[in-house]
C-alpha cells in the first residue's frame, strides 16, 4: 500500500467534489495509473480544512475486463467467501437502479471481538459508477463509491474505491484510539486497499 504524492495528486483533489471514486484520479491518464500502480494498491488520502479524514480511496489494476469485475462486486451473497470480516450479506432488495444489502461483519480490536450489522443502498449509475450510502446500521457513518475504467482495449480494468466509515462508539478504550487522527488515517486506508486486493485477488483467481 503506498499514499500518492501529494504533488501528483494535487490537480486531482483540488476539485474532486462529495465521495466519488474516481473524481480524485481524473487528473492522470491511464498509462499513469498503470505505473503508480504497478507495486500494488495506491491510495489518496482527502482531509478538510482542519485536517479532518473526509474519504480514502484505493486504485489497482485488475487483469480482466470491466464486466468480470462489476460481476464480482454485484455479487453480493459471496462476499463471506473473499471479503475479510464479511460474515454475513443477505440482499433485500434488487432493481435495474439500485440494491439494497444487509452485511454482517466481525471486527478484532486488539482483545475485543465486535460483530457490526448495517444496511447499505446501493446506487447503480450509468458509466459504471456505484455509489452507496448507509440507510441504517451499528456505525456511525458508511458512505462511498467505486468505478471502473476500462484500460488496454477493454482487457484490463482500473478499479477505484472510495470509503468514509466511522465506527461509532465501542466502549472508552477503544474510542479514545478511535478518535485519534492517525489511527483514523490507518484504518481508513487500510480498509480501501484490503478490499480492491481482495476484489482483484477473487477476479484473477477466478479467470486462470
């Protein structure tokens, strides 16, 4: 996992409004993006005036074609089997536009084990970009997108993935490591780059 420079990411973020996937990338071109990705995950890091998180995003090439990965990321109900912590995801609802999951997940926090239940809406826009919000949950906050750009002829596939989620509170220990803003930093970015990993891990396995 490696942060973008902040002088490449520079034209990028200045205006990359709300919690877009892709708008912190817009900048740079594909040929670019395959380079910074070449040793793995790279990950941009937005934070408000008072240096506040606001969202992580991860980018990684993906060896196959735009529709395989959309494939993998729509298909819900095998989360459990290639998303860390993902114990459970039951869809409730599905439509040309949007759908609705139910996710049921176990974090480990040191000697704490904590399972979090929430449902996201899930918004399938043209163009491939989903957007998804959370509609009601255990944490404070869940809230992203994900887009997929099609790189040589349609092969291969860039995927970005943008997150801000916020735990809520835990119990006294735990929130005052949660509050801290480098252990928010950490978790953030940790959790973007494990899940495009995981995502081109199940696609690549899948096609060979």
């Amino acid at each position: 996992m490696r942060l973008l420079p902040a002088a490449v990411l520079a034209a990028a973020l200045a205006a990359a409004p709300g919690p877009s996937a892709a708008g912190d990338w817009d900048a740079l071109d594909a040929e670019t993006l395959k380079a910074l990705t070449a040793g793995g995950p790279l990950i941009a890091v937005r934070q408000d005036a008072a240096g506040a998180l606001e969202m992580a995003t991860a980018a990684t090439v993906i060896d196959a074609p735009p529709d395989r990965v959309a494939a993998t990321m729509l298909a819900f109900a095998d989360y459990p089997a290639f998303m860390p912590q993902v114990e459970k995801a039951e869809v409730v609802s599905r439509d040309p536009a949007s759908v609705v999951v139910d996710f049921t997940l176990r974090f480990e926090l040191g000697a704490l084990a904590k399972r979090v239940r929430y449902r996201l809406h899930y918004d399938l826009a043209p163009g491939g970009e989903v957007r998804f919000r959370m509609v009601r949950g255990d944490l404070a906050r869940n809230d992203g997108s994900w887009t997929l750009r099609a790189i040589d002829g349609g092969r291969r596939t860039i995927l970005f993935y943008s997150n801000r989620s916020e735990m809520g509170r835990v119990g006294p220990v735990v929130d005052s490591l949660l509050e801290k803003p480098s252990m928010q930093l950490a978790i953030a970015t940790s959790g973007v780059a494990v899940l495009v990993g995981s995502v081109k891990k199940r696609v690549e396995e899948a096609g060979h």
